[in-house]
C-alpha cells in the first residue's frame, strides 16, 4: 500500500494517543468513554506508524507530499 499520511498528520495522531493514555491513566476518563477514545487512539496510532489510513483510500486522500518520479 502506498502512504497516504503525511508527517504533521502522524504527529496530531500520536499526540492524540498519548493524550488519552495520559487521561486514562490520570482517570479523567472512564467506562465507556474511555474504551470508545482508547479504540479510536489505538487506531490511530497503529494508521500513524504504518503510514496507511484505509479510510483515507477510501476518500483519496493523501495528507503526504506526492513524490516525484525519478527523471534519468
């Protein structure tokens, strides 16, 4: 699959993981919405470090630069 997350939205999804790592730890949050926000965090986090959003190929969209192709 080709990357279709660029770095800045990597970083907003991992500083949203960690945020709510932080708050369930600190229990701010708890029961159902802290399942519901931890599920999404753990999406993102894992869609973060591979780099591939399904959701966004199912939009076409690409928060990635386009790379050039290689001239000879």
């Amino acid at each position: 699959m080709k990357t279709n997350v660029g770095n800045l939205d990597r970083i907003f999804r991992v500083l949203f993981a960690v945020i709510v790592a932080l708050l369930f730890g600190l229990q701010i949050i708890s029961g159902t919405l802290a399942l519901v926000l931890a599920v999404a965090a753990g999406v993102l986090l894992l869609t973060s470090l591979l780099g591939v959003c399904p959701l966004y190929t199912l939009l076409g969209i690409h928060t990635c630069p386009m790379r050039k192709p290689n001239q000879a």
